[in-house]
C-alpha cells in the first residue's frame, strides 16, 4: 500500500477510536512532503462539513498561506463526496487517490452515491429554486469594481 494511503488509513482509525466522526482519512502531499492529514470530525464537532477532505485542505491551506494548493495531492480513504469534491477542485488540487469507492460507503449507510444520484438528474433530495433580489447583483458589481481577486 501507498505511505499516504497508510496514513490516511491510520488517521481515520484513530478518529474512529477516538469517537471523532466517520471511518474517513485524508492527506494531502506536495513534491513528497506530508502538508496536513486529518480525519473525519463531523459527530465530535456537530458540524456537517468537517469531512477529512475539508480539515485536511484547511490545514494545508493555513501552513502553505493560501488557498491555492495547486502542486498538491490528496489521499483519501474514501472517494470525496460531492462537497470534498468541490472543496478540491477550487482548491486546485488536480490529483485524488482513494481506497474505497461511494458505493462501498452506501453499503454502511452513508449517503455520498444517493448525493450523486441527485446530481446526475437521477434522484430529487433538495429543491433548488432562484429568486430576484433588488441588491443581489449589485454584490458582484461592487467586488469587480474593488478589483477583488477571482478564485
């Protein structure tokens, strides 16, 4: 086995001994130097969003001193959901390695291929509905005119 997928193997264990969250394990590496790993946070935290994925591109985003982890890759126990996918992707990462697959996770109980199933047109979970806002555009016209940078 892969050394980071050992880690990340290694990470996800020992939050699942340590009653932290989900079996999920993340590491992200660049040119062979370990920039962070994590594991899954969500039931310790209370907060949905601490997948191993996220806290790992947090972690590597705080010691780099940036949001773009372009040159980076990530090892993670799982195959990203659609929310750590994303998180990758504007992360800049251009590289994912996972051991086990969303059908693997389905087969426990988690939700990540139902996710994609509503992604793909497949399945409805979520409506997603546009409203008119009088202010709203005007949010976007302000930051090009500061100049803001696009990410």
């Amino acid at each position: 086995m892969n050394k980071y997928m050992e880690l990340a193997v290694r990470e996800a264990m020992q939050g699942i001994r340590q009653g932290k969250g989900g079996p999920f394990g993340a590491v992200i590496v660049k040119d062979g130097e370990v920039i962070s790993a994590a594991c899954n946070e969500v039931t310790s935290s209370n907060d949905p969003t601490a997948h191993a994925e996220i806290l790992a591109i947090r972690r590597a985003s705080e010691k780099l001193g940036t949001y773009d982890l372009s040159g980076c890759v990530i090892y993670a126990t799982g195959e990203p959901c659609p929310m750590c996918l994303s998180a990758i992707i504007w992360a800049n990462i251009k590289q994912i390695f996972h051991a086990l697959n969303a059908e693997d996770a389905e087969k426990i109980g988690f939700r990540d291929e139902k996710i994609y199933r509503h992604l793909r047109g497949e399945e409805k979970i979520v409506g997603i509905e546009r409203i008119e806002s009088k202010g709203a555009g005007e949010l976007y016209e302000e930051y090009i005119r500061l100049g803001k940078k696009i990410y």
